[in-house]
C-alpha cells in the first residue's frame, strides 16, 4: 500500500533502506547475528561506524578540520551540551530567534551564560527569518536553527551573520535539513541534528564540530563534553547501534543517488511545485514570507476554514498523511525530506486542484 508520508518527523525513509534495515534485524550480512545484538566493540559494528563517518565527510565535503560523531539524546541534549562546551570568556552567546526549537536552545544556555537574541520573528509568528542584525558585544558564538521544521522558514545564506557581528564562533542546529542541500561547512564550529529526518530512525545525533575551537578548559560532566566522545571516536559507551546502522544505509542512499547536489536539485524541484501550486490555488495561502520559506517543510492554509474537514477527507482517502500543522500554529505543513519522492508532490497538488475545481464560486 502506497503511503504519501509527509510527516515532520520521524519522517520518510527511503523504500530500500528499510527493506535492507528488516533483513539486517534478522541477520546482518551473513554473520548469522541480527544488527541488534552484536557488540558496539566488534569488527562488523566498527566498519558500521567508520563507514557513517568516512560517508559523512565525503558527502558533505567536511574538512579534515572537522570531526564527526554519532551520539545520543536527540538534538535537545545539544542546546545545552554546545553552549556548556562553547561558552567562553565573554560569558555571552548570541541566538537567532527564529522559534520554538531556537526558543528551547536560548532556555538552555541561560543555563551556562548570559544570551542575547541578535534577531527574532516572534513579532509575525516566526513566518520570516530576521536578517537586518547588528550588533557590537563580543560573543563566544552565535546559535542559528537552519530550517524552522515548525513554522516552515530556512535560512538560505548564512553571509549575513559575519557581516555585522562579532563572533567567531558558529553554532547550527541543523536537524531538519542536513543532507538536503551544500552547505559550506568550514563556516562552522559545531553543526548538530537528530538524525531522524534526512538521516534514519530516531536515537542518535550526528555532529560536526571543528576539533581545534573547544578552547574552553573547563571540567565538564563527561559525558557532556566533546572531547570525550572526539577521544573515544563516539564509542565512549554503548552507541545506538540501530540508529547507526540505518543511518549508514541511508548515506550509501544519497551516495548512490547522485550525493548531496542531485538530491538538493529534487529538493528544490519538489518544493518549487508544491509552493506553486499554493500561490496558484484559490482557496491556499502560504504562512511565510516567500524568500524564506523552506524547501523541507512547507508550511499553508485555506483561506475558508470550513473546507478543512473536507480537504482532510480528500487527503485520507489519497492516503496522504502527517499533513496537519504543528498543533502551536495550526494549518497545514507538507514536510518534503530527501525520501519523498516527487510523485507524492504531485499527488498532494492534484488534491489541492480538486477541492479547488470542486469549490469553485
Ligand atoms: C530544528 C529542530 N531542532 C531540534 C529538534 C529536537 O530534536 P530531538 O527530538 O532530536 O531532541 C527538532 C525536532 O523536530 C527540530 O526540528
């Protein structure tokens, strides 16, 4: 049964990644073992991760300046964890405002120094990504979100941040578009994500953190520091194996399907039509100002709220699912990660036209 899974995440997986991730819970390989009950110490799992890690880095053309590991407690464990190990001698961190999950990264951090919000949205319900900032106190680094997997905006050039702040430090959260388009990784200090958007089941976190910028000395609780985890190359304790391993197949996805520019180019594809449609549609509108909306997550609704019962029923029986609103913002939200393919775009367009033909004045 064909499912339009536009969920926000936990999110669509490529077909063949789960159907290889099923064979793997019975016997991975031919090792007579399933996945879930092999040592995190043993050779099979080791290729595991250090293939994620060597993929990782090629896909996404990460310096060797920068390590990357796969750790646990979601991308909610790193709005702490990054502003205890990056906060510095100026005791204050700077944040885009952009929302919910931002609002949660300035929270934590509270926790370790003071913040400041550079720039916030929260005046037009977050629909648009502030970016006239300026500012002249010393920060230890700036915290962005990437894409707001909420609101449906996405931060699609990082240049205005450098122009007219002073840090030198970046931090990303970048959950809910890592692996959807380039990125120029060198601009960063610590890039982190919950893999379970663009990269496999929910469990473990893939980070980016460029080794030489933990300039902070101080003892920190080991498990949250980086550097333990850059020592023991992410197997401090017992990883998400699972997780990993899903992860992996999903990078050998991308790889085999062009890498990150082919899979950016369908990104884009996609979204273009979906946010065509939207503008075109009589009865749609779009919650986001049109620069800044995202290629991940689009976020509309109908101007005539009493066809919402009824572009639902379209939609089930369509079997389009995960399409309603964050329940904070109401309307519709059409999340279009790497694994959806474009088919499902076009099924989700010919439902909008038919409530439209059906509801014409
Ligand atoms: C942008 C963003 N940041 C953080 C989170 C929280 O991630 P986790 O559930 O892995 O802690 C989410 C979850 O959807 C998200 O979309």
């Amino acid at each position: 049964m064909k499912v339009h899974n536009f969920s926000a995440g936990p999110s669509i997986l490529p077909k063949e990644v789960l159907q290889e991730s099923a064979k793997s819970t019975l016997q991975l390989k031919n090792i007579g073992m399933s996945i879930l009950e092999i040592s995190h110490r043993s050779i099979d799992f080791l290729n595991i991760i250090n293939e994620a890690k060597t993929l990782t880095k090629e896909l996404l053309d990460i310096p060797n300046t920068h390590e990357v590991l796969f750790l646990q407690g979601g991308a909610s464990l790193q709005f702490y964890m990054s502003a205890l190990n990056f906060c510095g001698k100026h005791k204050c961190s700077g944040f885009l405002d952009t929302g919910i999950w931002a609002k949660k990264a300035i929270n934590e951090a509270k926790k370790v120094s003071k913040t400041i919000k550079i720039g916030s949205s929260s005046d037009k319900n977050y629909s648009y990504i502030p970016k006239n900032i300026s500012f002249n106190e010393d920060f230890d680094y700036i915290h962005l979100t990437s894409n707001n997997t909420i609101y449906g905006t996405q931060i699609h050039s990082f240049d205005f941040i450098n122009k007219h702040i002073k840090t030198e430090k970046l931090i990303c959260d970048m959950s809910s578009d890592i692996f959807s388009r380039r990125i120029d990784i060198k601009n960063f200090d610590l890039i982190y994500a919950g893999a379970q958007k663009n990269l496999g089941p929910a469990g473990t976190t893939l980070i980016i953190i460029k080794k030489d910028s933990l300039t902070n000395k101080e003892d920190r609780p080991t498990y949250l520091d980086y550097r333990t985890h850059i020592n023991k190359e992410s197997l401090f304790n017992t990883p998400p194996v699972f997780s990993i391993y899903v992860s992996l197949l999903t990078l050998r996805w991308i790889n085999k399907n062009g890498g990150i520019i082919n899979i950016e180019k369908k990104n884009i594809e996609k979204s273009n039509a979906l946010y065509n449609e939207i503008d075109r549609n009589s009865l749609f509108f779009g919650l986001v100002e049109k620069d800044d909306r995202s290629i991940m997550n689009a976020t509309f609704d109908l101007y005539d709220q009493n066809l919402k019962r009824k572009f639902e029923e379209l939609c089930n029986k369509e079997r389009i699912s995960g399409i309603n609103g964050h329940r904070t913002t109401g309307g519709f939200r059409a999340s279009m990660y790497n694994a959806l393919e474009k088919e499902s775009v076009n099924k989700l367009i010919e439902v909008m036209q038919t409530l439209e033909n059906k509801n014409k004045k």
